[in-house]
C-alpha cells in the first residue's frame, strides 16, 4: 500500500500557519473566506476545492494544480484502501 500522504489541510497548517506565525482567522481573512471554512479544512473535515485551491496559490505565489494535486493523491490514498472491497470486473479488449 502507498505511504499515506499528508491531509491538504496538515500542508496549508504548515504553510499558512505554522511558518507565517499568523492565526487561522488572520489566515482566513487574506484568503477571503470563513473562519469556519479554514478550520473545516485544517481538521482535515473538508478538502481543497478548485476555488480554494486558487485562493492558496494567489496568497502563496504557487500553482492551483499544486494544491489539487495535493487534494488527489489523498483522495486516491483514501480510495485504494477500499480496493479489495470492490467488486469489478474487468472489461475485455480494454484499452
């Protein structure tokens, strides 16, 4: 199984907090959302939509994709766990 990879929000506690010193309603004000739609995400509650990821990217000078990449490789982290649960088959002359 592949190493489980950082929630979005550990990343931008990190980047956002943690290196800046600054308070998450601080951190919610620059980004223009709620405190509560911080909080959700750095309990790990929410992930990093499109909109959010292009909040990030502007405060931080980073890419959007950076941050929705982030986002898929937890999502995909998250559904392999589930694989042995599924019940597909393949489909024959597949590409």
């Amino acid at each position: 199984m592949i190493k489980k990879p950082l929630h979005p929000g550990e990343l931008v506690r990190e980047v956002c907090i943690e290196a800046t010193g600054l308070t998450v309603t601080e951190v919610a004000k620059k980004l223009d959302v709620d405190r509560t739609t911080l909080s959700r995400l750095l309990n790990g509650s929410t992930g990093i939509s499109p909109e959010m990821a292009l909040r990030l990217s502007i405060a931080l000078g980073s890419s959007p994709t950076l941050w929705l990449n982030v986002q898929r490789d937890y999502d995909l982290w998250l559904a392999e766990k589930f694989r042995s649960k599924l019940h597909v088959e393949k489909i024959k002359n597949a590409a």
